[in-house]
C-alpha cells in the first residue's frame, strides 16, 4: 500500500474522475454519431465504432445514457463509459484517452498536466488512518487550537457570506441568529484566497495538525464551507463545517480532535437558573429553536451525549426534542437514564417531525412548541 496515496496510478485515476465530472455527455457524443435521435435522457444512433464493422444502414444499434454517459452497442453487445468509447473510436489506450481528453476540456493546464489533480482531489482530507501511520501530526495544544479556529473564522468572514445566509434562511435561520452564533462562510471561488490567508497565519504544519489542511498541502474545507464555530465564552474551540450543496457526501467535515461539548452551550452562560433548556439533534435544530427565542443545545457527531456534558446542564430544566425515529427514541431513553443517575431529570418532548420541518410546517410552531415542552415537564414532575 502506498503510504501517501500519491502513486502514478492513484493520479491517472484523479485524472479519470475529473474527466468524467467535466465532460459533458450529450456534445461528447453527439460528435461522433451526429444524426442521433434523442428520447428523453438517451441517444439512439448508427454505431460509429470503426472496429464493429456496421454497414451504415439499418436499425441504430448504438443506445447511449446521457445520464451516466454509458453507451452500448446491441448488436456487437460492447458497452462502456466515454473513455471506452474515446478508445474504441481512437484506437487509443486508456492512459492516452485519458490525457487527451483532459487536454480537450482544459484540465490541468495551469501547469504539471497529468500531475495536477483536480482542487476537489487536492483538498480531500487525509484519511485517519494515514495520519496515526505518520506520527508526525500531533494534535495541537487547547490555546493553538483556538487561535487556528479564531482565525479561521476570520478570514472567512472577510469573503461574500450571502450564499451561506441564504442556505440558512431557507432552513429559517436569520442572519441575526447566524451571526450570534458565529457562523461563518466563503464561496468556492475565493478557495485559493482562503487558503493563502491561512498560510499567512500560521505554519503549514500546525494547520495540518489541527486537520485544516491535508499531507497534500490544501486547505481540507473545499466542499464544507459553512462553518459551524464551538464557543466557550465566545471564543471559538472548535469548528464542524457542512456543504451547502445537494448531493455531497459526507455532509460534515470537522478539524481534527473531538467534539468538545454540547454545540451552543456558550449561549446558556447568563441564562438564569430554572430556565426551560432544549436538548436536540443537531446545528439546525439547534439553531432553528434559537432564532424563535428557545434556549437549546444540540448534539453533533456520532457518539451522542457524554457524561461529561451534564454538569452544565444541572442548574436548569432541560427538555429533549430529538428525531421522531427509533433511534431517537431509544436515544431520549438512553438520556433519561443517564440524567437520573445524576439526580436530575429530562423531559421529552414527542414531535411529529424534526425540530426544523416541525418549525416549516406549522405556522403556529413556536406557540404549539412551547405548550408541547410544558407538557412534557409536567408529565416528568407527575412520573417523579
Ligand atoms: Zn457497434
């Protein structure tokens, strides 16, 4: 195995995948079988492939999916993706169909041609297992942490924030409650500025062990743009950011180390004791009961809540409003159990859909919220 990822092979395969994000099936093919008849996402046409020998008459044997950009040739049944098709129309290998079509579309001409990965490549996190093998990453000290975090924060904010605003005003999160909650954004297209302000900052090497940037040298939020700071009196810990976009898989990308607390817990720092606190699933949530004047903290990342998180919670009345799904069930049982141990108790709220859809859904959501918490408090006084 290679250690840094960073073989010949692994950059031809970069290489390919760009290609293949790039291109843009229906021109691609188009050009070669230009008497084609489009239905819907396909291509119906005369086979065109030199080696398959057809007599240019007859029915089309050649379907292509513009979709996928797979095509398939029923009579000599051989199908494949544009880059067999580029061989087979070429008779050029795989690594020449790759560097030719790259030239095509522009790719990697800035410099270094094939040795040049896309930006989406470059920035990919390293993976957790590479970065213990190396050793060479220690985790960054509490105050370096915060003063990557800090500055972090504050060179994106120096970028056009509308597209981040405009997500969460979407989901019903104003700009007042993103602000307070120190979120922060930059668009795709200032990636390079950002990146060089934080090289400006600090060494690449701390930025590494913080996980900001990767072995590769990149900063690592490239499609994770939206960050979500934790604050302890108001200075930011850490940072979880998500994609605005559709379809990108994972949604979160965090720095490095564990989640340090319970997310917007800076918030409940001057809330009076007694007061009504909501413990829910998640940034939005959290976020969408903030803007309608609840008090609550979330719970990102996969191991759910710690003993450790409760302590702070103990001097108010904390009311659980997470997924209406098993695991959220099981989840506020879990949480219930635990708050007992420690003498206290947790009220759970039953909602017919999350905090967030609750919230679009229903016009009238924060009345019916606040009387669903008060119910559910006082069923807990009754059971106790
Ligand atoms: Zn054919």
């Amino acid at each position: 195995m290679s250690r840094e990822g960073e073989g010949p092979l692994q950059r031809w395969l970069e290489l390919r995948d760009e290609v293949k994000r790039r291109i843009e099936y229906r021109s691609f093919y188009l050009r070669y079988c230009p008497e084609a008849r489009q239905t819907g996402a396909r291509l119906q046409a005369l086979c065109p492939i030199p080696a398959h020998a057809h007599s240019g008459r007859g029915h089309p044997s050649l379907s292509v999916d513009l979709q996928q950009g797979l095509f398939n040739c029923f009579s000599r049944d051989e199908g494949g993706d544009a880059l067999t098709f580029y061989q087979l129309m070429h008779g050029v290998t795989f690594a020449e169909a790759v560097r030719l079509l790259a030239r095509e579309l522009g790719i990697g001409e800035e410099g270094g041609g094939a040795r040049r990965p896309s930006l989406a490549a470059a920035s990919a996190p390293d993976a957790e297992s590479a970065v213990e093998e190396a050793g060479d990453f220690a985790p960054l000290d509490e105050g370096r942490t915060h003063a990557v975090c800090e500055s972090f924060l504050e060179v994106c904010r120096e970028e056009e924030q509308l597209e981040g605003l405009n997500y969460l005003a979407r989901r019903g999160i104003d700009s007042r409650t993103a602000r307070g909650a120190g979120l922060a954004y930059f668009p795709r297209r200032a990636y390079r500025r950002v990146m060089r302000r934080m090289l400006d900052c600090f060494p690449l090497e701390t930025l590494q062990r913080g996980g900001l940037f990767n072995r590769k040298e990149h900063l690592t939020f490239y499609r994770h743009r939206l960050l979500f700071p934790f604050l302890v009196e108001g200075r930011a810990v850490y940072l979880q950011a998500r994609t605005t976009a559709s379809g990108v898989e994972p949604r979160w990308h965090n720095m490095r180390g564990p989640v340090p607390s319970l997310y917007n817990l800076d918030a409940l720092r001057n809330l009076p004791s007694g007061s009504v606190v909501h413990l829910v699933e998640g940034f939005t949530d959290t976020l969408t009961l903030t803007a309608h004047g609840f008090h609550a903290v979330g719970l990102v990342g996969a191991g759910g809540l710690k003993d450790e998180w409760l302590a702070p919670l103990a001097r108010f009345r904390v009311v659980a409003a997470l997924d209406p799904d098993d695991a959220g069930r099981r989840a506020a049982a879990r949480y219930r159990e635990m708050f007992a141990r420690r003498g206290s108790g947790l009220a759970v709220l039953n909602l017919p859909a999350d905090v967030n859809d609750f919230f679009r859904q229903h016009p009238a959501a924060a009345l019916e919220f606040e009387l669903l918490a008060e119910t559910a408090l006082e069923a807990m006084r009754d059971e106790g």
